[in-house]
C-alpha cells in the first residue's frame, strides 16, 4: 500500500465503505460537505454532533 496517506479526510475521500468505517459512532459533522465522523480532524469543518450515547431511552 504506497498510497497510503498519513491522513485522508472524509470529505475527500470517495470509497463509500471507507467512510462508512471511519465514520461509525461519529462525534461530528462536516458543516460544508455534511459528511459525518468520528474523529474532528477527519472532515474539513467540523461540527459537534449532539451526544446520542443515551439513544433509545
Ligand atoms: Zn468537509
């Protein structure tokens, strides 16, 4: 894998099941490109995602 990168955001990135894997139990959202994460750093413009860990009551 020589193409690895150290870094890759989500907003960039189009393989659907690599987003969907870094983008599981997601902290934020991309407030440009609406794309979701887990990790802030992973989107261009991070937003806080409201906690949802108490879901379902
Ligand atoms: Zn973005």
């Amino acid at each position: 894998m020589r193409h690895e990168r150290a870094h890759e955001k989500l907003c960039t990135i189009e393989d659907s099941s690599k987003i969907s894997s870094l983008s599981a139990n997601a902290t934020v959202s991309c407030s440009r490109c609406g794309v979701k994460a887990h990790d802030p750093a992973d989107v261009c413009d991070p937003v806080q995602l409201p906690e949802s860990s108490s879901f379902g009551d």
